[in-house]
C-alpha cells in the first residue's frame, strides 16, 4: 500500500468518523462527572471542572437543559396536575432531546443524529444526579428554593419510592451510556453509494 492510498484511507475514515471523535472527550469527560457525583461528592454534579474548550461546551449545553427543564414545570403545569408540574421538568428535557432525534432519523441526518444521542445522553445524566438525591436533597437549586422543593424528592415521596433515588439515578445512567455508544456507532449506519454509469442508449 502506498503512500497516496493510506492518505486515501486516512481522509475518508476521518469524514466518517470526525464527529464521534469530536464528541468523544466531552462523553468521557461528562461520565467522570456522574462518577464523581454518585461515588465522592453529590457536588461534582454543578461544580465538575471540564478542561478548556470543553468548559464551553458543558455551559452551553447544561444552561440549554436548565431553560428547557425549568419550561417544562412551566408547560405541564398549565394542564393543571400538581404531579406533571413537579416532573416537567425532567422529562421536557428528556423530550426536547428526543424530538430533534427523531427530526434527524426521519430525515437521515446522521451528523444531527449523533449530536441529538449526545444531547439525550448528557440530559439523562443531569436527570441521574437529580434523582439519586433525592433524599439528600443536597444538589443547590435554582432561585435559592429550599430544600422542600426538590424535584425528585417531592415525585419520589409521592410515589412512596424515596429509597429507590439512587436506583432510579443508576436506570438514567445506563441509558445515557446507551445514548452515547449509539452517537458514537452511529457512521456504521452509513451507506456507502458506488457511482455506476449506465449506458441506456437504444442504438
């Protein structure tokens, strides 16, 4: 194999896999991060220190998730269930993700997909940290609440299931690794097209 070839081959594995190996810090870096927070220190889960530029990263895709999370208690409570106002938020940022992976699927937007798994693997670890403390209710909430206005500990006591808040972190930690083994795997997915001329004269 000459040089030209492996120069060949090196160029179309990185436009292939250029985004996964874009995403790949901020995904091992985001997964410390809950390690960290559900093994050492609950506070790992806000103060977790991402190396620049994925700094940058982590503030715009953590204060999208706080807007669209604090919307969510918004929205689900204008249906007028004290029970959707509590959880709105935690599952309008699981849906907002999900929604823009299904934009991307149906329209084969396999770049988008791979961002879209990320988003809904990093929003699940948010939900993770948030519920595994729910009995701690240690995690500083927004607007200076209190502690009795902690999302997860208000769901879990009124489903008579506050000991099952690290379970339940636990469940949303393997679906945001899934998330992310598929944001990663997505370019397998990837259909190769070989150009064929065809010569259809009737000559």
């Amino acid at each position: 194999m000459d040089s030209n070839q492996i120069k060949e081959q090196a160029i179309a594995f990185l436009k292939r896999w250029w985004a996964s190996l874009l995403m790949l810090p901020f995904l091992i870096y985001s997964l410390h991060q809950v390690y960290w927070a559900l093994n050492y220190n609950i506070f790992f889960a806000v103060n977790y220190s991402y190396p620049f530029p994925l700094d940058i990263v982590y503030l715009f895709v953590d204060t999208f998730l706080l807007i669209v999370h604090e919307a969510g208690h918004t929205f689900f409570g204008l249906l007028g269930f004290r029970f959707l106002t509590i959880i709105g938020g935690s599952l309008l940022q699981i849906l907002i993700p999900l929604a823009i992976l299904g934009f991307c699927w149906i329209n084969r937007k396999y770049i988008g997909l791979q961002f879209s798994y990320l988003l809904l693997g990093f929003s699940s670890l948010d939900v993770a940290t948030y519920a595994a403390d729910g009995s701690a209710r240690q995690l500083p909430l927004i607007g200076g609440l209190g502690k009795e206005s902690h999302d997860w500990y208000n769901l879990l006591v009124r489903m008579d299931a506050l000991e099952y808040d690290f379970t339940i972190g636990i469940a949303f930690i393997v679906i945001a690794i899934l998330c992310y083994l598929m944001a990663l795997a997505i370019p397998l997915l990837y259909q190769k097209h070989k150009q064929v001329d065809l010569d259809l004269s009737l000559d």
